[in-house]
C-alpha cells in the first residue's frame, strides 16, 4: 500500500469572500493607505482668513508637503484620523498616550520666503491643553530663520540688518481720506479692498493690494491715501513679548534673535522676559524666579541652552494678520510642513457660476 505524504496546496478551492468582506477590506486598506500619505507624505489645508492676501486668498485649497521639511511623527497616535480635535465636545484622540517629538529627515530645511504650515503655538498655554499635533494649523511666511536678528521698522523687516524680499503681493493698510462722496462699491469689489474701520464720515482704514494704491489716488473723490504705521515706541500690550521693558508693536519691533538649538543665552531680567517662554512651554522646563536669581528645574541658572530651533513667521496681509508679532516664536516641533500648490480655489461671495477662481486651480505656490 502507498501513502501519499504530500498535501495538495494549490488544487483545493479557497472559499470566496463575502461581499461585506469585500468592503471592509478595501476600507481599510484606503484608510491606512490615505493615514500614512496624509500622515507622512502630503496633506490638503484650506485658508481660512485673509493672514495671506494678496498671495494666499480665501477659499485657497493647497497641497502641503510634508517630506519638503521631513514628515513629523504623531504625538498622539491613537486618533480617529480626517476628524477635528474635538467633535460636539468629545476629544477624538487619546491624550493618555503621547510620543516625544521626532521628525524623519527631509529635503531641505525651512527657508526665508518659504510659505510654512505649523500649529498655532499659542495654543501651546495652560489653558488650551492640547498636544502639538491638535492645535489649530496656520499658514504664513518665514520671515527669519534660527540665529537670525530680526527686526521690523515703519512696517520693512529687517534679518540681520538687511532688509528683508517683500512679497510680490504683500499687503498692508491705509488711511483714505475722501472728500465725502461714497467710494463706488464696485471698485471696492474689483481692486479686492477691504474696510477695516471708518474713524470719521470722510476716513477710512482700507486694506488695499499695493497694485490698485495708484489707480485709487486717480479717483476724483480720493483726497489723500497714506500708509498706516504704528510709531516706534508706542507699546502695543498686545505684541509679543506683552512687557513694557519692551516698547513693540506691529510696524516696529525688535530686535529679537531668534533661539537656535545648542545656541546659549544669559539669564537676566531682559532675556527671561523674551525667552521664558521658549523655556518653559516649549522645552518643558520649571522656571521660578526669586528677586534677581533664577531657576530652572530646581537649579539656580545664569544661562541656557536651546534644544530646538525656533522661526518667524508672518502674514503677507501685514494689518489683517495674527502672527509671530502676537505670540512669539514658532518652534521646530510644530511646523508642519511647505505648501507648495493650489489644488482649488472658491470665492465663497461670488455667484454659484463664478466661484471658482480658475486662474488659480495648480497654481505654484511661492
């Protein structure tokens, strides 16, 4: 008698799959498949203010890359993924669990000019209690880079003493004077203005594309147009560092160097007041200050030095824009990455047949 030793491996028929089988397991091969992209590779970011008018408008749907600067992994992993942080109150991610920041290496570093996706570090208080990866992302331009000396005078900013490339469309605001006729609505709507406030009958505080200042003067009932700046020495409490031992505002700040990692700075009453944040919020350090002396984690400290690099970022939109002038620093853990294209734009005022702003559908970014 023979016995057959070997098993059939390719006659025997393996039994189908239901269609319900079918499904789930192609949801969850797109799930995966679309977490690692968005996760690792690219993501989409809509604008949802005018911070970058003229560059960047309202209704701009982008690509982001994330490989661009390196693709930062999750502080929070566990998350049900395309979801805010919060639905009707509820958390959608599990804080119990949080990783140490570490990002993957990339193509480049972040460059002045570059238009950066980054969490909003404001949110990086008490109060908000949220991890990096869930604060609210923001959009704007580097203006300075680690070790940089930045400052910014009657609006120009200045890296390392030398002024700074303006954006080709960078905007700010003026005071327009009329002599009292309406402004025609539809030349607000054409040259793409907008009205800040109107102080007097005759006075407006106007936002308007540097391109169209020229034909605007040309009006009959313009009587003057002159920029709006905010004089050197006026304390704006509102501006960062949020201390009268530094006179700062919107037009005139600085100057400040930007903190860059294994740079060391002294400890005095002037740099604690600038960098305390970065110390403490961002580089979880206990900072105690008792009279002259301070201390950190415990220890009396006469200096300090930066485990991460920090940037500067600004709206193009320099009136419309909350930016690095009102909460310092962004540091490295929380950029994001490079827009580098505009997917999609919608003009959400326009009518239904001219919303799309053609013009713009994958349009480089820069």
């Amino acid at each position: 008698m023979k016995w057959n030793i070997f098993k059939k491996s390719d006659d025997t028929p393996k039994p189908k799959k239901s269609k319900t089988r079918e499904w789930v397991d192609a949801i969850l091969f797109a799930v995966i498949a679309s977490t690692i992209i968005r996760g690792l590779l690219f993501s989409a970011y809509a604008i949802p203010s005018g911070s970058m008018e003229g560059t960047q408008l309202t209704g701009d749907y982008l690509f982001v890359s994330k490989i661009s600067y390196g693709p930062r992994l999750a502080f929070t992993p566990i998350s049900i993924p395309f979801t805010e942080p919060k639905v009707y109150g509820v958390k959608t991610y599990w804080d119990i669990l949080q990783l140490p920041y570490w990002r993957l290496p990339g193509f480049t570093d972040v460059k002045k000019g570059d238009i950066v996706v980054f969490n909003k570090p404001e949110e990086a208080d008490p109060s908000y209690n949220l991890p990096v990866d869930e604060r609210t992302a923001l959009i704007k331009r580097c203006q300075a880079t680690p070790g940089d000396v930045l400052t910014i005078v009657n609006g120009q900013v200045y890296i390392n003493g030398k002024a700074a490339t303006n954006a080709e469309k960078q905007q700010t605001s003026y005071t327009v004077v009329t002599d009292g006729t309406d402004i025609n609505p539809q030349i607000i709507h054409d040259f793409n203005i907008t009205i800040m406030n109107q102080p007097l009958q005759n006075t407006y505080e106007m936002i308007i594309p540097s391109e169209h200042v020229s034909a605007m003067k040309s009006y009959s009932n313009i009587k003057s147009i002159t920029p709006v700046i905010e004089k050197a020495g006026a304390y704006n409490a509102e501006i960062f560092p949020h201390n009268e031992k530094f006179k700062w505002n919107e037009d005139n700040f600085g100057p400040l160097v930007l903190p860059k990692r294994g740079m060391t700075i002294p400890l005095n009453d002037s740099t604690i007041i600038l960098y305390r944040r970065a110390i403490e919020l961002y580089e979880n350090n206990k900072i105690v200050i008792n009279g002259k002396e301070i201390w950190i984690n415990g220890k009396k400290a006469d200096s300090y030095t930066f485990k991460m690099n920090y940037y500067w970022m600004m709206g193009d939109n320099r009136h419309n824009s909350l930016d690095c002038r009102f909460w310092g620093y962004v540091p490295e853990d929380h950029i994001v990455g490079k827009a580098i294209v505009t997917i999609m734009s919608i003009d959400s005022s326009e009518s239904l047949f001219s919303k799309i702003r053609w013009s713009r559908i994958f349009k480089p970014i820069n």
